[in-house]
C-alpha cells in the first residue's frame, strides 16, 4: 500500500509536467489548428539554454532563460514558417513541424555532443521520507508549479482578453475576425505559451528523479509522451489536456513498477490506443461530424 | 483528414487510360528502358561502398511506395512503417532460419527456403497491416497518425521481450542468406557477368532490383485500377466514397495491409542488406520513430501519391546519409560523434526539405518533375499549373480536413 501511494504521487508529479506539454499541444491546436510535432524540439531548446547559461547565472536566472528561449522559438516557427503558408491546411502544416523537428533536435544532439548536461535543479535527488513513503522532491515540485500554472492559465484563458479572443477564434475564426480579433496576434501568443510551457517542463524532466538522465535524445522521447496525453483527453480540450497528462504520468508510473521498466513506455501509448477505439476524439474532444 | 489538400489530380483515372490505349508514350518508354539499363549495369563499376549505398535506397524505395500508397493515394496518415519493417524482418528470420541455442536463449528458426521465407514474412506482415485495420477504420488524419505510432512503441517492446524470436536486443540474430532455387545470394559459387565476377554485394544488388521493379510495377497497377480509384476517392471525401459505393473500411483495410506488405519487404530486404537483425535498445533506433519519419519524408519529398517520387524521396534521405558517410573523409566531415557528422547533415537536408515542399511545392519531386517535362514539350496549359501549388489553395482555409 505504502508503495502504491508512493507511486500515485510521483505519477502524479510526473503526469503534471506531462500535462504542460500537452497544455501546450492543445493551445496550439485550438489557435491554429496545427498539431505540432516539433514540441519536443521547444524542450530541447529550452533545456539546452538552460545547460549552458546554468553554470555562470545560477538556477533561477538560467530556467528563465530556458523558459523565454523556448518560447521565442516557438514564436519564430510561427512567425517564419506557420503564418507564412495561412492557406495551406493543417495537416500540411503538421508535416512541416516534423521537418522543423528534425532540423532542430539533431541540432541540438550535434552541439551537445558526447555530454549529458544535467539541469542543476536544487530540489533533484532529495527524496522527502513522510512516514515510511519515499517521494521524489521534482515530482512534488512539478506537481505544486503544475497545479499553479494550471490554474492561472485556466484563469486567463476564462477571463482575460487573449483567452476570451483565443476561444472565440478557435470556435468560429470568420465572426472572431469581424468582430475585430487580430488572428495573427492570437495564433502568435498562443505559440509563445506553448513553447513557454515546454521550457518549464523540461526543468523537471531532466532530473535524476524523473528521467535519470541529463539532456540527450531520451529528453525528446519522453517530450513525445506528451502526444499521447493531448491525444488521449482529446485535442481541442484543455481540461482534455490536464487529466490526459495525469493519466499518461500515472500509467507510467505504475506499469514501471508492476510491470517492467519498458512496458511503461508502450503502456501510455496503448492506454491511448485504447481510449481512441472507443472514442476517436479522445475523453474530452469535440466529436467530429461528417456533414454532406 | 481528407487530403485533398495533398491531392495530385493528375493520377485522376480521366487522361491516363486514352493516352496508354491509343499511342504509345515512346519518350517514356525508352526513358524508362535507359534508366533500367543503367541499373543493370551499374554493379559492374561502382565500387564496394556505393554498391552498398545503392542496395539501401532500393529497401527504402520498397519501403516508401507502401506508405505512399496509404497515405498518398488512401490519405491515412501511418506512422507504424518502422514496425512494419521490424515485423518483416523477425518473421524473415524466423521462417528461414534453423533453431539455435545462443546462451540461455532458444532462438526459434523454422528452416524454410528463403524464398518461401521472403513471401511469408510479407503475407504475415499485410496480416498485421490488416488487424491494426479496425483502429484505422475508426480514426481520421493525425490522429491515426498518433495511434499508428503506438505500433512503433509495441514494437520496440516486443522486439526486446521476444528474444527468442528476434534474437534479444543486446546481441540480435544473423538471418539466413538469400538463395533461390539453390543460388545463393552470397559469396559462393563462381558467375560473372562481362568478365566482373558477380559476389554477393552484386547479386544482392541484382535481387534488390528484381524485388523494387516487381514492386513498382505492382504499385502502379493497383494505383491505376479499380483499388487505387477506391482509395483516393476515399481520400478526398469519405462520405462521397461510400454513396458511390466504395466499400470505405475495405479500401482503409487493404490500404494498411498493402502498405505493410511493402514496409514488410523492405525489412526483410534490409536485415539481408544488414546480415543481422537486432531489435532496437532505446526508443530512437533503426526501427524507431525517426526511421518512421524518414519513410513519411521520402513521400512528402517525392510528392505524395507519386511512386517515381517514392523512389526519388529515397535517394535523397537514405542515399545522401550513405553517399556523405562513404565520402565523409574527402569532404572534411566529422565523424559520429563530433560535429557536422554525415547522419547529422542528411538529417539537416531531409528536414529542410520536408520545410520546404510544404512552403513551396505541396506536389514535391513528382509535380517539379511534371512542371518540367510539360514545360520542356511547351504545352504547359494552365490545368496543369494548378496540378500542384494552388490546386490544394483552392480549398477553403478552415473547412476542410474538420
């Protein structure tokens, strides 16, 4: 039992991280329509600014870095790329976030080279004993400042002007334009939150107490989890978003200790085959429907 | 997802039929002679290592016309090709090969000749095509997409869990050598052809383009006939497909199958072109995700739904990693592990390239090439303008694809 608690909560810490990337995922989708492949890109980069900048500024001074870094490259793509072909449809526009995410990671592998920077988060490797319950402290961590940036984003996205004009947008863009909304602002901001969010996750997931290694290509595989948590609590919802990190955070967890280690990486992605037979638009996704 | 969107209308049934019945296309027919001609002979003159080059790019272009069949002429995005390619390969291996005790393991080997061994590992990967049809059948665009990667995922599990099938991933398993009709594909046996001695690097070279030219041939067929018009009628509207009576979870269904029986092959040719089969050990080896992404690469580059284009995408993502590695030396690269290393730059090229069909030229390689050819005969009407750039800009921002 003491196990079992131990698990749910380190799978919960890990399922809030999931749950910013695909917070990440969902905004994007919801703006501009594109699923967007190179996410783990956007974690990369934001972790290796962390890497380099972490040893001369300290911890704090280089996540903010990281964090501002990954979001100004997901606003590059979008302002360079995205915004460019409007026209072009989705799906297309999907397939070239998948040729930006081959560019930049293996940039990103060449610069790093043979080392395997850790991120020099304070609280990684000082596991808290409450009773006989071991937790790990990134996991508690991740799991507050998930919460935290949750909250103010569903605040924000309730009742500010860019979460009022983002909704209207992604509802019906031609009245959201006639009524004055600047699609370009909002496809814009919504890139830069998303690759903002990315930049905070990756703080977590390169940790000892998440992934047991420093920045390296296991950090884009683990970024890819967040596919199967946007996917499984549907694309268009962000609620859709959070439960689904949860999930993938928990199946990870537990499958890892009742399971096997490797199961653990096939479990997420056949909870999520799962969940799409049964409902193709994902827990919380608007269903589709084939009009003729 | 309809793909209308990365439609290539030219592959119509409309045009095609009258051309090929009334006059011979004997530009094309003696193009395509030549170019047949200088693949026969070429294994007489490159040396070992572009030989070898050349043999990968014919697996991948076995590979890419499956997947440019599925998702360019069925519009179900797959991103399972590495699995298929895995499950090719073991099930080559396993038909093939004797059963051997390795350690503690016990590696299970049916013995088969291999050419038996070759078709059933093909039938038994359209099988596996065929069951994952049920979740195609269900889902749309991306999101089949993603649900086609939780293959990819199984198969990196399976391939670790099963070492008596795939040999474990630590140490994997030789597959038995290629022979036909008691010749074998190897080193053994004294044949040549115009005085140079044919050994295996040759005859493989000789197998591996039998094997993509029956593919190529079958490929297009399909995609003339009634199964190709099923299937990109299903593309473009699946409702409008259904009320002209195309069976449409049939047409996904053989789709998928079809397009695994091609990623089969391609993986059985490439554990022969590799002499091993070895399951990955992480998550981004060569039945990963990124040879996945490689595979929809080559298509998109080719121009989707195009078969030349499949093969010409192939050249340029796996053969410009093995050309730059076979003459990294001469042009100042890195190796491996330092730098620009040529993994590294063949990765920049395709990436950009992907970057820039979608920006540029939706139709890829294919339309260029008919631009050109139409340009070149000075008949370029306006129709075959719109074949590529605005033919998918005619569609509505917004409307389709939802």
């Amino acid at each position: 039992m003491t196990t079992f608690v131990q698990l749910v909560v380190n799978g919960l810490g890990k399922g809030a991280v999931f749950a910013l990337l695909a917070l990440g995922f969902v905004v994007i989708f919801k703006a501009t329509g594109v699923i967007n492949f190179a996410h783990g890109s956007l974690v990369l980069i934001g972790g290796y600014l962390v890497a380099i900048s972490v040893g001369a500024l300290g911890f704090p001074a280089a996540t903010a870095i990281g964090i501002a870094g990954a979001g100004l490259a997901a606003l590059l793509i979008e302002r360079l790329l995205v915004s460019r072909s409007r026209l072009a449809d989705p799906n297309s526009l999907a397939l070239l976030t998948i040729g930006v995410d081959v560019v930049v990671a293996e940039d990103i592998f060449r610069r790093l080279g043979t080392t395997v920077p850790y991120l020099g988060a304070p609280w990684d490797a000082h596991p808290v004993r409450l009773g006989n319950i071991t937790l790990f402290s990134t996991q508690l961590v991740a799991l507050v400042v998930g919460l935290v940036l949750i909250t103010a984003f569903f605040l924000a996205f309730r009742f500010s002007d860019w979460g009022i004009a983002m909704r209207a947008q992604a509802e019906n863009p031609e009245a959201a334009a006639l009524m004055g909304i600047r699609r370009s602002r909002v496809t814009a901001t919504a890139w830069l939150v998303a690759g903002m969010l990315a930049g905070v996750a990756v703080v977590f997931i390169v940790t000892q107490d998440f992934s047991g290694i420093g920045l390296s290509r296991t950090t884009h595989a683990i970024a890819f989890a967040a596919f199967p948590a946007a996917i499984l609590g549907g694309l268009d919802s962000t609620a859709g978003a959070v439960v689904g990190g949860l999930v993938v955070g928990l199946v990870d967890a537990l499958s890892a200790q009742y399971v096997s280690f490797d199961f653990a990486k096939v479990a997420v992605f056949l909870a999520m085959l799962v969940v799409l037979v049964a409902r193709p638009s994902g827990l919380f996704g608007t269903r589709e429907v084939t009009r003729v | 997802m309809s793909e209308t969107a990365l439609a290539t209308p030219e592959f119509s049934a409309a045009g095609r039929p009258a051309g090929r019945l009334r006059r011979r296309n004997w530009p094309a027919i003696i193009a395509w002679a030549v170019v047949l001609l200088i693949l026969v002979l070429l294994p007489l003159y490159l040396p070992p290592g572009l030989l070898s080059a050349g043999q990968y790019v014919m697996v991948g272009a076995v590979g890419a016309i499956g997947l440019t069949l599925v998702f360019g002429q069925a519009g179900q995005l797959s991103l399972a090709h590495a699995f298929f390619l895995l499950v090719g390969g073991t099930a080559y291996s396993v038909l093939a090969g004797e059963t051997t005790q390795a350690g503690a393991e016990r590696i299970v080997g049916f013995g088969w000749p291999p050419l038996l061994a070759l078709i059933g590992a093909v039938v038994i990967t359209a099988l596996f095509g065929l069951a994952f049809a049920p979740v195609a059948g269900r889902l749309k665009g991306i999101y089949l997409g993603i649900a086609s990667l939780a293959l990819v995922y199984i198969g990196f599990y399976l391939g670790r869990a099963l070492p008596a099938l795939t040999g474990g991933a630590s140490s994997g398993r030789n597959p038995e050598p290629f022979s036909l009709f008691g010749f074998p594909f190897t080193n053994e046996g004294d044949i040549a052809l115009f005085g140079v001695p044919l050994r295996q690097p040759e005859r493989l070279w000789y197998l591996f383009l039998v094997v993509l030219v029956i593919g190529y041939l079958l490929a297009a067929g399909a995609m003339r006939g009634r199964v190709g018009r099923a299937w990109r009628a299903v593309r473009d509207h699946e409702a409008a497909a259904a009320a002209m009576g195309v069976n449409v979870l049939r047409a996904k269904a053989v789709a998928f199958a079809v397009s695994a029986a091609y990623a089969g092959l391609a993986g059985v040719l490439l554990v022969l072109w590799y002499g091993l089969l070895k399951p990955d050990e992480s998550e981004f080896g060569n039945y990963g995700l990124n040879t996945s992404i490689a595979f929809l690469a080559m298509v998109l580059i080719g121009g989707l739904g195009s078969i030349p284009g499949a093969v010409a995408g192939a050249l340029i993502v796996w053969g410009s990693q093995q050309i730059l590695t076979l003459f990294a030396a001469d042009l100042g690269l890195g190796t491996a592990l330092s730098g620009f290393s040529p993994t590294v730059i063949s990765l920049y090229v395709y990436g950009l390239a992907v970057i820039a069909v979608v920006l540029f030229e939706p139709g890829g390689l294919a339309a260029i090439g008919r631009n050109t050819v139409a340009a070149l005969r000075g008949r370029r009407r306006s129709d075959m303008d719109s074949s590529g750039a605005s033919g998918r800009r005619s569609a509505p921002p917004g409307k389709d694809g939802k």
